[in-house]
C-alpha cells in the first residue's frame, strides 16, 4: 500500500535501515548526556541549518511532536495576550489549545479562500504572540512568505510563531519572517511520528529568559540553556534524532526539494483540472497548498474514489473535520517517489 496520507505519511525507504544501524551502533540505548549524544545533537542541527537554510543565530530545539509545541510557546512566551490567525480545523485547535491555559486568547479567524491582508488585522499591545498556521492541513490552504513578512514588519513589538508541521522541510520558508516556527516530523521530513521541533529566533529566546519560566515540563528557557550544551532538557526521543539526522544527510538543500514540490504540484493540478467530477477544494490559487492537496466531491464519489484506490494500493487521506464527507487529501510530500506519483497520477486519469 502506497501512503498518500498527510500526516502521519509516507517515511523515506531507507528509515528500516537506519533503525538497524542505530541498533547495531548503541544508539537506541544511548546516554543523552553522554558526549556522543552530544556529538549527535550537535550533527542533526548542523545538517538542519544547512539544508533548510536556518540562520545561524536561530535556536532549534527538539520536542515531542507540534502540539506538545503548541504548549512551549503558550507557558513560556504568552505572558498577556495572543493572536490567532487561522482558517481551518488546526489553527482552531491551537487557539483553544492555548485559551484554556491562557484566557487572553484571541482568535482571528479567516475565509479559507482569503488571502490574508496584514494590514487589516490590528494587534494591540506589546510584547504578545501572534500565531499564524501556515500551512492548514485540513483544508490544503497556506499563508505565504510575503505576507507572513508583512505582519512582521507591522507588529515588530510582537513575536510571531508559525506552524508550519505540514511544510518545514518541504517549501522554502523565510525563518527571518518569524520568531518561532514549530512542526513534527511525520510529514515532509518522512520520518515516523513523536519528534517535534521548534526553530527560534534571537528576540524569542532573549523574551524567554526574560520571562524566565521554568516550572513546566518543557521550559523553553530550560531548554534553550540545555541546548547551548547541546543537551535536551529531559531524555529525548534519541532514535528520532538519529533518523532526523540520517535523513537530513541524504535529502537535496530546501532550494531543489522545493522546486520538486512545486513542479509536482502543477502536475497535480493539471491532472485534477481534467476530472470531470474531482475539483480543488481551494479556488483561489494564491492561496492553495504546495504540499497539501484537498480534492472535493459529492459524498458518493469520495467514498468511490477511496474505496478504489486503496483496491488498487493507494491509500489517500480522508477529508478532514466538516470536510470529511465531500473531500479527500493527498500529500505531496519528498518522501514520496516519482514513480509513485506518477503511478496514482495514472489511476486518477484513469478511473
């Protein structure tokens, strides 16, 4: 069975591999605060900095997943207010997520076919959180770089965080733009679930430590202090790790993955425009996911459509939320070969 889903998806062949090698080497029983944990943290950031172009004065640091993320910026940075910008079910989950830790939520919800005008939004205050989900995996919608620049430039006395779970690692994405940018690795990363992480800039961690929260689980001050180590906070996911950074080894730079991404995208697009009953989800193309596809149907012919290609072995994700009736996803993710896509490329054009 070929996985098309968005998450958790299709992992990179060679993560069978990696596994035994990490058994044969120790690493499955490694001290993380040993010098060789050291030496493999310090490796794994490297090889994100360089391949997903990363600032070199960004601070990364590692979680267990995108929600576990959600709850580092809420403890650790929102002190008074937050702003969510968002259209779809996972930017909504984030906003309550953060609202019953701390009530000074507010959201700021937005058509799926809106393009975001920064200039409309007003953020009162300063020194509050502004939380934009980039990319929503519910609705194959995103918010581009640009725009995510122009709240920067309007709300500099704000930090800004982005989710960014369904993307990091498989668009370009402007690290400057934002402040915190938060994901799990499921995803474009093609890595098995349970590793988060956060990608911070200097204004975020000097904020942290000014806030200087250290009572939770995941302080991000705590972790921040442990990183400069090259340590985590608690014992972390160590195989994550590994595979992370075995993977981040073999993959291209961000530049040509994103490229890849984007000429798979436009062949999708061709191949759904010439459906008679499949249609994007999203009519306004500026605002359509590069990575995420969301085709729409009436119920019948989703429930055909799944039904087939899983009898065929393609396994497509379902629609998600209120959508899950009339919708179907499909990943457009590295992990996920050429030949595979073309080979589901053939049955759509063919059933």
């Amino acid at each position: 069975m070929i996985s098309f889903y968005p998450g958790p998806s299709r992992v990179y062949d060679d993560i069978p591999k990696y596994v035994k090698e990490a058994h044969a080497s120790g690493i499955l029983s490694m001290n993380h605060r040993s010098p060789e944990f050291m030496t493999l943290m310090k490796r794994t950031v490297t090889l994100l900095r360089q391949k997903l172009r990363i600032p070199k004065d960004y601070t990364i640091l590692f979680t267990s997943s995108a929600t576990e993320c959600w709850e580092v910026v809420t403890q650790s940075w929102i002190t008074n207010k937050s702003f969510h910008l968002y259209n779809g079910a996972f930017g909504q989950k984030w906003y309550e997520y953060t609202n019953k830790l701390k009530p000074g939520a507010t959201a700021l919800p937005f058509g799926r076919e809106t393009t975001l005008n920064p200039g409309q939004a007003l953020f009162e205050g300063s020194e509050n959180v502004i939380c934009i989900t980039q990319n929503e995996t519910s609705n194959g919608t995103q918010v581009s770089n640009e725009i995510i620049r122009s709240i920067r430039t309007g709300s500099s006395q704000h930090l800004i965080a982005v989710d960014v779970t369904s993307s990091l690692a498989g668009i370009k994405l402007d690290f400057t733009a934002a402040d915190i940018w938060l994901a799990s690795v499921q995803k474009c990363f093609g890595l098995p679930a349970g590793l988060g992480i956060m990608i911070c800039s200097p204004a975020a961690i000097t904020r942290a430590r000014a806030i200087n929260n250290r009572q939770f689980y995941n302080s991000a001050a705590v972790m921040a202090d442990m990183m400069l180590k090259w340590q985590t906070s608690c014992t972390p996911n160590v195989l994550g790790i590994y595979l992370l950074m075995r993977v981040m080894e073999k993959v291209k730079p961000i530049g040509s993955i994103h490229k890849i991404t984007e000429t798979r995208y436009r062949d999708w697009i061709n191949i759904v425009g010439k459906q008679s009953k499949l249609r994007h989800l999203i009519r306004n193309e500026a605002v359509r996911s590069l990575t995420v596809l969301p085709l729409e149907a009436d119920e019948k012919t989703i429930r055909k459509v799944k039904n087939s290609a899983k009898a065929n072995g393609f396994l497509l994700g379902d629609g998600y939320g209120d959508l899950k009736p009339t919708t179907l996803r499909i990943a457009n993710f590295p992990a996920i070969t050429d030949r595979e896509v073309k080979a589901l490329m053939k049955f759509l054009r063919k059933h």
